[in-house]
C-alpha cells in the first residue's frame, strides 16, 4: 500500500500529465487535419503541434519515440498538403 503522501502526490502528477496529453492530442489533432486539408495556416499550426510534442517528450509525458514519430507524421503531412 503507498503511503497518503505518495498517493497525493501520484495523483497531482497523473492530473498534471492530463492536462499535457490533452493538449498533445489537441495540437496534433488540429496540425493534422490543417495539413490535409491544404489550409493556409497550416504551418503555423503544425509548428505548435510540434512544440507541444517537444514538450511532452522533454517532461517525459509521452515516450520521445511517439513525440518524432508523430512528429514526422505532420511534417509528411504538411509537405504532401503543400506539393499538390
């Protein structure tokens, strides 16, 4: 059994990481569907999917290896949005 104090503290963590996974899946939600559908903001929105990934990844929220994989997902995205 974990003790109180490390049962709180588990728990502001797990909210914490929410709220970064929430935002994570948000951005590239939004990057993504930019890309495909040729939007003129596209890169900009793409770019802050990216940073929010970066971030993920550093806090270690999300694996690093998800963060470039899902990072080269919108990059391939963004260039096949742009070329046609």
């Amino acid at each position: 059994m974990p003790s109180d104090k490390s049962h709180r503290v588990s728990v502001r963590k797990a909210a914490r990481n929410q709220a970064v996974r929430s935002a994570t899946r948000t951005a590239r939600r939004k990057g993504m569907s930019a890309a495909q559908e040729k939007d003129a903001n596209a890169p900009e929105l793409v770019k802050a999917a990216v940073a929010q990934l970066d971030r993920a990844a550093r806090k270690r929220v999300i694996h690093p290896n998800k963060a470039a994989r899902h990072k080269s997902q919108l990059m391939r995205a963004l260039r096949q949005g742009q070329a046609q």
